[in-house]
C-alpha cells in the first residue's frame, strides 16, 4: 500500500511536468513561459516540478528495493545489481531534496551546496558502480555522515523560510521535519545507537503527501486571484462601453436636432408659401372690392372668412416658429460647448509645440558644443603629434651623446650616465604621446557618434513639430467651422425671433383687418378707407415674407454646413471608437498547481 502511494504521487507530479512542458512549447517563447512561471505564490517554474518528480522517483525506488524487496518479485534480478541501486538510491536521494527546495526558494539556498552535495553524490555513485559491494559498503558511515550534514543545512534553509513567513512555509516544514527525523533515526539505527524498524520510507512518503496537499492548496489560490483578476478586467470592460455610449449617444442627440432643424425649415418654407398664397388672394380681394360698392357685402365676407383662415394660419406658424427657435437654440449651446473642447486642445497643442521648439534648440546647442569640443581634440591630437616628433629627435639626440661619451672613455661616463637618462624619459614620453594619441582618437569617435545622435534627435523634433503644425491647423479648420456656425446660428436665432414678433404683430393686424371688415357693412366709405389701409398692410406683409423667404433660404444653407459638420463628427468618433472587446485570457503555470495564464 505504501509503495503504491508513493507511486501514485511520483505519476502525479511527473504529469503534472508533462502538461507543463506542452503548455510551454504553445506558447511565443520559453523565455516569456519562465517569466510567468515565476509569478506563483511560491515561484514555482518547471525545474520544480522536475526536481520534484526526480525526488519521488527516487522514494519509488527505494521502496521497491527495501522493505518487502517488491522489485525482485516484479523483474528477476540479481543481488549484487540490487544492493547497488539501492545505494545509488542513497547518494542522490539528500541531494534531490536540497535541489527541489533550491528550486522552490532560490535566494535562501546556496548553490553551492547544492553542486557540492551533488559531485559528492555522483562520487559515491561511481565508486557504486565500479567497486565491489563490499568495497563500497565500507563507505557507508561516511555517507551517512554527509547525509545528517545534509539534513543539517535543509532545516536550516526551512527555519530562514519559516521566519521570513514565507507561503507555504509551514506544510513544507512539517514534511521536512518528518523526513530529517525519520532519516536521523535511521542513520542512528544502522551505526546501533537505537534498536528497530527503519521508518525513513515512511518519511520520505509524508515528506511528499505534505508537498501534495501544498500543491492542492496552491490551486485554489491561483483560482481566486484568477477570478478576483477576472472580475477587475471585467468591470473595466463595462466602465469603457459606458464611456464609448455616452460619445455616441452625444453624437446622435446632434444628429436628431440637425433632423429636427431640417424638419422645421421645411414646415418654415412651407408656411412661407402659404403666406404668399393667401397674401395674393388677398389682394384679389381688394381688387375686387374695389369694382364697385355693390359686390361691397359679398366680398366682406369673403374677407372675413379669409382673414379668420389666415389668423389660424398665422397662429400655428408662430408655434412652428416658436419650435424652430428652441431647436436652434439649443443647437446653438452644443456648437458652443464644442467651441471650448476645441479651444482646450489647441492649447494643449501649443503647449507640445513650444515644449517641442525648446527640445531643438536645446539640440542645437549641444550640436554646437560638440563641434567646438571636436575642433580641440583635433588641436591636442596635432600638439601631441608635436610631442612625439620632439620626443623621437630627443631620442637620438641622447643616442648621439651616448655614442660621443663612449668615444670620450672615462672622461665623458657622467656624461653617458645623463645621456641614458634622457633617452629613457624620451622613451617614456612617447608612450605616453602614443596612448594619448589614441585616447584622443577615441574621444574623437565617441564625440562623432554624439553629434550624429544629436542631429538625429534634431531631425525628430523638426518632425514632431511639423506633424504637430499640421494637425494644429486641422484643428483650427475645424474651430473655425464650428465658430462659423455658432454665429450663423446666433444670426438664425435672431431672425427667427424677429420673424416670431413679425408673425405676431400681422396676426394683430388681422384682426384688426376683420373687425374693420365687420363694421363695413354699415360703412362703405369708412371701408374703401380701410380697403387702401388693408392694401398698404398686404404690401407689407408681402416685404415681410419676401424677407422670411430670405432667412429661411439663409437657414436653409446654415443647415446644410452644420450637417456637414455632423457627420465630420461622427466620422471622427466612428474612427476613434474601438470596436474589439476586451478578452481576458487565463494562463497555466504560476506555481507548482498552476496558476492562470
């Protein structure tokens, strides 16, 4: 049962290495896979569950060779090959412990214990493999000795993790303790301190049922910092498309008053037309009254029935003017709140503009810094040529008085002495001219690089400025529009009023016309009076029309440019509004269970 435990574990953590491997080798890079590996909870990649697995195949191993010996039941094999790997078994098993934690917390291990452990254990493994077993069991106590020395340094690593409060510190510890106690009293029951069972297999199986209830454990945390990420994105997701829905429903309110402008324009010209239409039969009227006294009554009537149409007429022009006169005031308040969104960023472009200016002139200057530094070095790289010129002549000028002072023998040896050591200091003295020949040159290089950098960086401000330029003056085009219509629509506002008041005052005139039309019944001279009276009225009405015929034509153009401008607007917002939702996408491999990629 135990081995069979064991062994279930080992496959768990091999598949779980497996599924790793094959997450990783879908995605872009390794290297990208390995920096997300590292953002678990314990910093768990793919060489822990690795040295993991490595770990719990060793425990299988042992325990198919120890206890009940299950292995020789399994395979027929011999006993020398047995003992063998049993000890193999031993002089990795400490190692792959003290690398699976390496793994698990990399600044609290020092690899060089690990490589140490390790070329010890390979080592042994080799005297394993070449000697005779009773050769290498005589190696035992030393092993064993490098074994609690082993264990000494893994609860100490597990202390540091335990006071560092690092997650997952405390199931690691508890597995760590039952492994380093079972394996100390099995190391004391082999040199005969105590007497009994071995209990190191059952170590090795707690050790690995703590790290798995670890890996449960880290599971479930990935899953609700996944689900906590899930909700965040989702809710920005929510707060962008409301954002994006304000922008088009701002854009269709424009819409449907540019619709609502048009529609009273057409009820305008329409009413235009009728006002011409009943003006004229009007003056038909009066023409007719005046033909004779005798058609008098007949034609008051007719008057009267025609000034009470038109009266109506007039009344619900001047609710559809009324109308009229809201929408465009209303119209009137979006173009100028577009105005002052306008004028914020043409400022803040401005501001890029003279931040962009100051950047090139700073380059200027530094370009021209460079170049009086690169005229210089030239002038200390033709100075230090000098030097060597004198240098090399002092050189074998002392090399003369050398060859002068051995002619002279004894009696010119100071002189000699002097010689050779001003043939020395010019030797010196060209060295250092020719180290600083080359140090000038490099300096000349680097300074080269620096002004061919600093006229990149000038060509990139020139650009930025331009493009800047160019999209201020788009920017102004469209201020301009918009201010344009902002005043043809105060213009429109205004004529509209005064179209209101004229309406108003010709329906007063109407009535007036009517009662005068009533009372000519009993007075035919008072009425030819009132006739001509009412006939000088019609032609002003009809000045007044043509000049309404006037504004609304007027209107009608201001209609059409705010149109324009409209789906100038709508354009913009349509090409500036992403049209892709945000995804989340979850990921595998943050710990040792996963964690959401």
């Amino acid at each position: 049962m135990t081995i069979g435990f064991a062994f279930t574990i080992f496959a768990y953590y091999l598949a779980m290495f497996c599924f790793r491997r094959l997450s990783s080798c879908s995605r872009k890079s390794y290297a990208e896979n390995e920096r997300a590996d590292t953002a678990g909870v314990l910093g768990v990649s793919e060489k822990s569950l690795y040295a993991c697995s490595l770990f719990s195949l060793l425990i299988v191993v042992r325990l198919l060779l120890t206890g009940n010996a299950f292995l020789p039941r399994l395979i027929t094999i011999g006993w020398d090959p047995m003992v063998r790997l049993e000890y193999l078994t031993l002089a990795f098993s400490g190692v792959s412990c003290l690398y699976y934690l390496s793994t698990l917390y990399p600044g609290l291990v020092n690899q060089s214990f690990v490589v140490a452990f390790g070329a010890e254990g390979l080592a042994y493994a080799v005297i394993i493999l070449l000697l005779p077993p009773a050769s290498f069991a005589r190696l035992l106590p030393l092993q064993q000795l490098f074994v609690l020395l082993l264990l000494g340094i893994v609860l100490w690593v597990m202390c540091k993790v335990l006071y560092r409060k690092k997650r997952g510190a405390v199931p690691l510890s508890m597995g760590v303790l039952v492994l380093g106690v079972t394996a100390l009293h099995d190391v004391l029951l082999a040199v005969g301190v105590l007497s009994g069972a071995p209990l190191l297999i059952f170590g090795f199986v707690g050790f690995l049922v703590t790290q798995t209830a670890l890996i449960e454990w880290q599971v479930v945390l990935d899953g609700r910092t996944a689900q906590r990420l899930s909700q965040d994105l989702s809710s920005s997701s929510q707060r962008l498309e409301r954002l994006f829905g304000e922008v088009r429903r701002t854009a269709q309110e424009l819409s449907h008053n540019e619709q609502n402008l048009t529609e009273t324009m057409d009820r305008a010209e329409q009413v235009v037309q009728d006002l011409t239409r009943y003006t004229g039969a009007v003056r038909e009227e009066l023409a007719v009254q005046g033909e004779g006294f005798s058609q008098t009554r007949v034609v008051n009537e007719e008057l009267g029935s025609s000034l009470r149409e038109l009266d109506e007429q007039m009344e619900a022009q001047g609710e559809r003017a009324r109308e009229a006169l809201e929408a465009v005031e209303r119209l009137g308040s979006t173009v100028h709140n577009l105005r002052g969104k306008f004028s914020a960023v043409h400022a803040d472009f401005e501001a890029i503009t003279t931040a962009s200016k100051t950047g090139k002139e700073c380059v200027g200057r530094m370009m021209e810094v460079i170049e009086e530094i690169t005229s210089r070095s030239r002038g200390l790289a033709v100075t230090n040529a000098l030097v060597v010129d004198i240098s090399g002549r002092t050189n074998l000028l002392a090399m003369n008085a050398a060859i002068e002072a051995a002619h002279a023998g004894d009696a010119g040896r100071g002189f000699a002495v002097v010689a050779g050591e001003i043939r020395s200091l010019a030797a010196r003295t060209a060295a250092e001219s020719g180290a600083t020949g080359k140090m000038l040159k490099e300096i000349e290089a680097v300074i080269g690089e620096s002004g061919h950098a600093s006229a990149g960086v000038a060509q990139s401000f020139t650009d930025i400025r331009g493009k800047v330029d160019g999209f201020s003056t788009i920017l102004a085009d469209i201020s301009g529009a918009v201010q344009v219509v902002g005043e043809e629509n105060e213009r429109t506002v205004e004529r509209m009023r005064t179209v209101t008041g004229q309406l108003c005052t010709a329906r007063e005139q109407g009535k007036v016309i009517a009662e005068v039309c009533t009372r000519g019944a009993a007075h035919a001279e008072r009425l030819t009076r009132d006739a001509q009276k009412v006939c000088a009225e019609v032609e002003t009405m009809i000045g007044n029309v043509e000049v309404l015929t006037e504004v609304v034509a007027r209107t009608r153009a201001v209609e059409l440019h705010t149109r324009e401008v409209i789906a100038r607007l709508s354009g913009l917002l349509d090409s500036n509004i992403p049209t892709d939702e945000p995804q989340s996408e979850y990921r595998h491999g943050g710990g040792v269970g996963g964690a959401y990629r």
